[in-house]
C-alpha cells in the first residue's frame, strides 16, 4: 500500500509540473503582442508633412535671344498654380491661359522681337503656403525676317491637281524648320510630303491627284520662328480651300482633239491645234493657274525675240498652263488647222466657242495632260508642273 500512494504521489507532481508549463507558455506569448501595439504607434506618428509646391518656368532666367514664337511656360508640381503676370517692358501684361486644373500655364499673345519681359508665377501647395518664382528673358533681334506668301489663297475652291505652294521672301537655310512650322490637314485624311524648287519655294502635294471635296487647312505658325541665318518668320498664315470637281482635258496632238473629263465623265470635245515644229508643246501633267478674258501675248516676255519668229498677238479667253507662255485660249485664225495640223507657237488654239467654254468652267488647279506633241517634258518647275516629279523622288524633299 505505501508503494501504491507514492506513485500517485509522483504522478501528481508530474501534473502540476506540466500544469505550470502551459502557464508559463501563455503568459510568454503576451510579450510580442504589446510590442506590435507599439510599433503600430510609431508608425501612425511618422506621416510626412504636407509637399510645398514646386514651380518650373521656361525661358530660364537671364535668358537672351529667345525666339518670340517659343512658348512661356510655367508648370506646378505637388500643387496649383494661383497667379501668373508675365510682362513686356512697358509693365503691360501679356495675355495667357492656365490649364483647368491649374498645372500648367503658356501665353496666347505673342511675344515682340528685341524685347525683355519679366515673368512672375504663384503657387500653392498642400501645405497651404504660397510660393513665388519670378524671372527675365531678352528675345532674340533677328538679321532680318521673312513673309511667306501661300497658293491657294484662303476661301477658294481648286481643281485636283492643285500643289500646296509656299512662297517664303527670303532664302531658307534650315529648310527642315520651315518645313515643321507648316501644318496642313485634310479631311478626309491625305498623305503628302514637300518638295523644296528652289530657296525660297516650296511645295505640299499627295501622291496622286486630291480626292473631290477633300477640305484642306493650312495653319504656317512662322511668327517668331528661326529659319537659319538669322531669319525669322514674320506673320502666320491660316488658309482653308476645298477641292472641287475633278476637270481633266486630255489633249493629245496626234488626233488633235482636247477631251474634258469631268469627275470621270466625257462632257466635251474639243478640235485643237498645237505647236508647230518649230516651237512643239511639251508633254506633261499641266496645272490651271489663272486666266485672262483679254490679253496681249507677247513672246519676247517668254524669251523668244520679234526677229527670231516671236509675235506679240492680243487674244481672248485665254487660260493659263504654265508660266513659259502655254495657254489654252481663243485663235480664230487657226479654226481650219484645228482638228488637223499643229500651227501654234506653242498654245493650244481653240474656237473662240470653245476657249469661251474652257474659261468659263475653268477653275486653279484644274489637269491638262498633253501627248503625243512632238515636244519635250515640261519642266516641274515650269508653273505646277509637280506632278512631273515622280513620287520616289518627291518624297526625297529636293532640299
């Protein structure tokens, strides 16, 4: 018996040992759990205060030869901008826009040449304190400037051959500049490259001849721009023209005949007589320009003289091919070679009926293409002769 109660003794205090262990588990547990309270603490009471707001502006200060047609800019960071004056040297402000959620303001009025404007930006953070940047610039005093003259002019209708021609009054260097300042869109949406014909001239056409009632705008933003050398654009140019009604003449020297298309129609054919062998009508892709409904047609400003078998003949209802002299126009005299021989100084004679009914439905940009004349190429440079460049070629800008 006394065997017996010492082993219930022993396992008792096996249990009470075992006992102490769970608590003792338990209570060391508790530890880590006060600990991540006060971590949870620590990191509430480290938020970052509130950013003070950041501003940039641009030209940069003391600045000198900005070119007025570059932007002022002012732009906030971590914040709005409040208030901005940007003055030109008389203390008269200049007018801009600041963007609707007040990030970014840029001035709409342009900048004068050779003048110092002084800028002034506020702005405001989330920590509700304001903050002012404020800077000068000088623009540049250019050697000279440049107008650029556009064809068409705005508000007109042309025909599908028409080019986009630029006419600059001084020579241009940087003919890449030139070219970036001109923006022209179409609707619908048309590819089409320049193509420089000498240094002050150049030319925007797509690939083949414009689609009827495509609209095109014109937007050259020139004004306060370098173009090499010292030159700087002097006005911007907006234009809008709409393509109209495709009118082709086909007028082959061979049958004698001038047969007008019209959106692809026949609507007329017409008896013609061409140049002689001696002064041939080259062949090519003619653009319309303008026309006379009288006028002197003098050789000796084409540069074929009285003594060398020039002529200085009054004409009606003459209709402009190219700038050597090519006309469609009314030849009276020639009615009975028209049809049949080729006797023209080079023009393309027509019955006064007949050249009446060209001028009266001619418009710019309407496509004369001649064959079979006897003559050479005509030249690309000769009135709009573009499309005689072909459009790998084109595509190569000719800078």
């Amino acid at each position: 018996m006394d065997r017996k109660r010492g082993a219930r003794r022993a396992l008792g205090i096996v249990a009470i040992g075992l006992v102490a262990t769970l608590i003792t588990s338990c209570s060391s547990g508790s530890a880590p759990a006060g600990d991540a309270a006060a971590d949870e603490t620590t990191t509430t009471s480290s938020t970052p205060p509130p950013k003070p707001v950041s501003l940039t502006t641009g030209p940069a200060d003391a600045a000198v030869d900005v070119a007025p047609g570059v932007p002022v800019v002012a732009t906030a960071t971590d914040g709005k901008i409040t208030s901005v004056a940007l003055t030109n040297p008389e203390g008269v402000a200049v007018a801009g826009r600041l963007s609707p959620d007040g990030l970014q303001w840029t001035n709409t009025e342009p900048l004068g040449y050779q003048k110092t404007y002084t800028l002034a930006v506020t702005g405001e953070g989330a920590d509700g304190k304001p903050v002012t940047k404020s800077s000068t610039f000088t623009t540049v005093k250019p050697r000279t400037l440049t107008y650029l003259s556009v064809n068409p002019q705005d508000g007109t209708t042309v025909g599908v051959g028409q080019p986009l021609a630029f006419y600059f009054d001084e020579p241009i260097a940087d003919k890449a500049a030139a070219e970036a300042m001109i923006s022209i869109t179409t609707e619908p949406r048309v590819e089409g490259a320049f193509y420089w014909f000498d240094e002050k001239t150049v030319h925007w056409r797509p690939q083949a001849y414009w689609a009827p009632g495509t609209k095109v705008t014109i937007n050259a933003k020139i004004y306060g721009k370098h173009v090499g050398n010292g030159v700087y654009g002097e006005e911007d140019r907006l234009i809008t023209t709409t393509i109209g009604d495709s009118v082709i003449h086909e007028a082959d020297g061979q049958t004698h005949q001038v047969v007008t298309k019209v959106n692809g129609q026949v609507v007329r054919t017409m008896p013609t007589s061409m140049g002689n062998a001696e002064n041939p009508t080259p062949t090519g892709v003619y653009v319309l320009t303008e026309k006379h409904a009288h006028m002197v047609m003098d050789s000796r400003t084409y540069g074929l003289s009285l003594e060398a078998g020039g002529y200085v003949t009054p004409v009606d209802w003459a209709t402009r091919m190219s700038n050597s002299g090519i006309f469609f126009h009314s030849a009276p005299w020639s009615v009975g070679d028209q049809g049949n021989r080729n006797v023209s100084h080079g023009c393309l004679n027509l019955s006064p009926e007949n050249a009446k009914w060209v001028f009266d439905n001619a418009k710019q940009g309407d496509v004369v293409i001649v064959t079979n004349s006897g003559g050479p190429e005509l030249q690309p440079w000769d009135g709009f002769g573009d499309w005689q460049v072909p459009w790998d070629q084109w595509l190569k800008g000719n800078r």
